[in-house]
C-alpha cells in the first residue's frame, strides 16, 4: 500500500486532505518498522487520534459530561498475527521495543510499555481463549504528556489491534458486554485505570484513576459542529502533564476527592449510587444536602474545605459543558470565550491543577486574538487550547508562541498545531 493509496483512505474517511497527507507518512512509518522488526507484510492497520478536551476537566471520572474534540495527531498502528502466545511492538519512530506473553502476570514494565501489558493482560482475563498473540508497528505524532490524550490513544490502537487479532468482537460474551462503540470506549477507559465495567472484573491498571469510576455511565449526549471557519490552535506549554509518573500523585488527588465525597454521601444516606455526578442527580436538594454532609462529617483523608472546593468545581464545569455545546451550535464566540475562561478560572482557584506555564499560555492566547482559550488534560503542566476566528490561524499562531517564548524564557520546546475536529478510529485498509 503506498502513501498515496494510505492518504486517500484518510480523506475518504473525512481528514483534510493537509491532514491525511502528514498522517499517511506517519501510517508509511509504522508500515515500514513493521518491515524492518518482523520481514513480513502487515495485515491490517489504523490511525487513532488524539483528543482535545475542550469542556470538561476533570469530571468524566466522577459521572460528570465532557464536550471533547479528534484531533488528527496520534497513533498509525500495523500489525499481524502471529502463531504463539508473544505480544511484540515496536515504535517504529524511535525504535524501542517490547513483548510480552499473553498470560504474563508478573513482568513488570515502565513507560509506554507498561499501557500495551495492561491491554494485553486486561482482554485476556476478561475474554479467556483469545488468540492474542501479534506482531505490531506504531508511530506516533502526538506529543507525550501534553494532555492530548497520548496514553489513552495507545491503549486503544492497541486494543483495536488485539480485538482484530483475536475475532473478540465475534464472540457473544463481547457483544454482551459491549454492545455499542460507546460501551468500548467505556471498557477501555477501565481498562486503563484498572476498574471495572459491568460485568467485565477488573484488572490491574497504569496507576492513574482517571477515566468514569462507573464507566457504565458512558452515554453520547450529542454532537456540536464547528462553525466553519472556527479554528483550534493547540500549543503545548512546554512542561510535561506527566499523570503516569512525576505528576501522578496530584493527578490521582483530584479523582480520589469525589471518591471521598461519595464515600461520605453513601455512609450518610445509606444509598449507593455509583457516581457522584449520580448522587448530585438522585434527589431535589442533593447538593445542599451534600455540603451539609461534608461540613458534619468528616473524611479521614481529606479535608472538609478540599472536599467542598472540590465539588464546587465538578458541578460548575459539568454545567458547562452542556452550555458550551449550545454556544457552539449557535456559533457564539462571547459565550463560548466567556465559559473558556470561567473554566480556566475554576481550574486554577478550585481544581489546583495550573502551573505558572499555563496560566500565561492561556492569558497570551485572547491578548493575541483568539476569542477563546483554555488548559486542558491532566493539568500539572500540558497545552492549551485557543480558538480563532481567523484568516490566518497559522499566522497567529506564531504571534502566540513568540509571546509566550518571550514571557518565559525557561521553556525549552514549544509545539503548536492548527487543527478542526476530526474522524475518529479509522481503518487504513492495510493488507485488504
């Protein structure tokens, strides 16, 4: 299949043809480290994108909505089977490999090794039988820890890889367990975070707790197209959101405050429900309820203030979440830079999750000329989101890294892209 052939799929599927030509060189990457690592054909491939999480930080763990975006940065995976047990990948861009046997429990892997472990050990405890084993090729061009989604992009090229190899989504105990796309996407954001989903047990996961605590709650709420000459320009600040290793202990503090606010809801009412977006929801009154809760009892690991700032901030970036769907509906660029900017706010005064880097990023972006600009990801560090309006984003662009290079001189590497929503898991038609 030539670069050529691998572009024309991708515009079939709905990438700007600028898009589909920078991604079929990076699926003509991993076609040839598949090449070089086994000296065979791969047999099927696909390009997985990145996302960016427009609305929405930090509540999709506890119930919570997300209004989120494909971006066409990510993964091109290629792979074949193979006639054992061995699971082995290879970054085609950077060389590095891993293998690992389907019914390995112990081996103990680091960096993006350990997300391919923890796919292959999660599918196999859950579809027992499968034939996994699999020779696999990525190559990437999302930027690592920059919040745009990089890890969990990896879990799913692999999975999608895996499911393909082993004909789960044929079996009956899948299509039980999983019946739509959205249930899949559920399934795998549990996959990652070692929790459960329905009746599919856990495993262990990476070591972050993100995702839906109950991610039976995964529902598609609907659609909001971008006005046509809306622009996202994204630029990363230059400083790792590093959730699986340096930041994962703030990270994981965010998601463990609504545990325990849950924790202290079920214990003071006596009912269970499975999120606290869920608990918010059960009865009129529930949040008033919830803060009178907080404020007599206490929770042995956190602070009533920490847990009262906390759910400020769930219920008011859940509430704009939906109300930036409507703005962009109606191609309102004061509302949609009016809830942008009360998000950053709460991110920064309740969340805790901003760092000097981002918050200048985020104030460069509408004193250079977007209408809209917000952090997004982990937090910690990671990108930032502006939205333009503009002839020239590129050009814009340029203006905005150029300040805030200037503003702070410390950060070594800066790297933006211009970008609209884009297809999501997309089928190459390798090896067809």
């Amino acid at each position: 299949m030539t670069t050529d052939d691998l572009a024309s799929r991708l515009l079939a599927a709905g990438f700007e043809p600028a898009d589909a030509e920078g991604r079929a060189r990076l699926a003509a990457d991993a076609i040839r480290g598949f090449r070089e690592a086994t000296g065979r054909e791969p047999a099927w491939g696909w390009f997985v994108p990145g996302r960016i999480e427009v609305f929405g930080k930090h509540t999709d763990y506890a119930g919570g909505r997300s209004l989120v975006a494909a971006v066409p940065r990510g993964f091109a995976i290629v792979g074949a089977p193979r006639d054992d047990r061995g699971v082995r990948v290879v970054d085609a861009r950077w060389r590095d490999r891993m293998e690992i046997d389907a019914g390995d429990a112990d081996t103990v892997y680091r960096g993006w090794a350990n997300y391919v472990a923890v796919v292959v050990r999660r599918l196999g405890f859950n579809f027992p039988g499968g034939a996994l084993g699999a020779d696999l090729a990525f190559a990437s061009d999302l930027p690592r820890a920059a919040g745009l989604s990089s890890s969990s992009a990896l879990v799913v090229a692999v999975a999608t890889a895996l499911i393909r190899r082993g004909a789960l989504d044929r079996r009956e105990d899948f299509r039980q367990a999983l019946p739509t796309v959205h249930d899949l996407a559920g399934y795998l954001g549990a996959v990652e975070n070692g929790l459960a989903y329905g009746a599919l047990a856990s495993l262990h996961g990476v070591g972050t707790h993100g995702g839906s605590e109950d991610h039976n709650a995964v529902r598609h709420l609907g659609d909001a197209a971008l006005p046509g000459s809306w622009r996202f320009v994204v630029a990363s600040s230059g400083v790792q959101a590093d959730k699986a290793g340096s930041a994962r202990e703030r990270y994981n503090r965010a998601s463990l405050l609504t545990r325990a606010l849950l924790e202290l809801w079920t214990a003071a009412t006596g009912d269970g429900p499975t999120t606290l977006a869920a608990a918010l929801a059960s009865a009129p009154g529930a949040e008033e309820r919830l803060r009178e809760i907080v404020r007599r009892h206490a929770h042995e690991a956190f602070e009533g203030v920490d847990l009262d700032r906390r759910l400020t901030h769930f219920i008011g970036e859940d509430a704009r979440v939906m109300a930036a769907a409507a703005a962009v509906r109606a191609a309102d660029r004061p509302a949609v830079g009016a809830l942008a900017a009360a998000s950053q706010q709460d991110a920064d005064r309740l969340l805790g999750n901003q760092i000097d880097e981002t918050r200048t990023l985020a104030a460069l972006a509408t004193a250079e000329g977007a209408f809209a600009a917000s952090s997004f990801g982990a937090g910690f560090g990671g990108s930032v989101w502006a939205m333009v309006d503009d002839a020239d984003p590129a050009g814009f662009a340029e203006r905005w890294v150029a300040a805030y290079r200037a503003a702070c001189p410390q950060v070594e590497r800066v790297e933006w892209f211009v970008t609209r929503p884009t297809p999501a898991v997309t089928d190459l038609g390798v090896g067809a």
